[in-house]
C-alpha cells in the first residue's frame, strides 16, 4: 500500500500511551468572537470547563511565564503544570 492509502491502524501495545480524547466540536468563528471579548481569567475559566480533566499548564518557568502560571492556577488551583527540562 502506498502511503497516502488508508490503513486500519496496528493494535496498540500495551506499553503505548493513551489516545488523547477528541477536542469537542466547536464553532470556531462564533468562539472566536465570544472569547475576544472577555477577560483572561474568562477564557481560562471557558477552557477549564470545556476541557475538564484534559486541561493543563506548561511552562518554562521563565519570568512571563509566572504571570500566567499565577493566571491559570488563580482560577483552577489544582490544574497540572507540566515543564520539560533539558540536559
């Protein structure tokens, strides 16, 4: 088969990580024009909402990035924050 055909995926292994969940369907334009309107705080309040469990924070830990650490955890205190470092 070529690779632009459609296959059937192979079966996970067991040591594979979980498929993420699909983002819900959502108007993109209509977001778009509800979300420019509101405040910081409102549309990390929205995503928290919308996302649930799946939603997280990264982070380099770099001085902008405590304003939105402070941002994001003011208004969802236990959401995870994930950083990556680098050896």
């Amino acid at each position: 088969m070529s690779a632009t055909s459609s296959q059937t995926p192979a079966p996970l292994s067991p040591d594979a990580p979980p498929q993420a969940p699909s983002a819900p369907d959502l108007d993109l334009d209509a977001l778009e024009a509800d979300l420019s309107q509101r405040s910081a705080a409102d549309i990390v309040a929205w995503a928290c909402d919308t996302f649930g469990d799946r939603a997280m924070l990264t982070t380099s830990f770099g001085v902008q990035a405590a304003v939105m650490l402070h941002l994001v955890t003011s208004v969802k205190p236990d959401i995870p924050v994930g950083f990556k470092v680098e050896v």
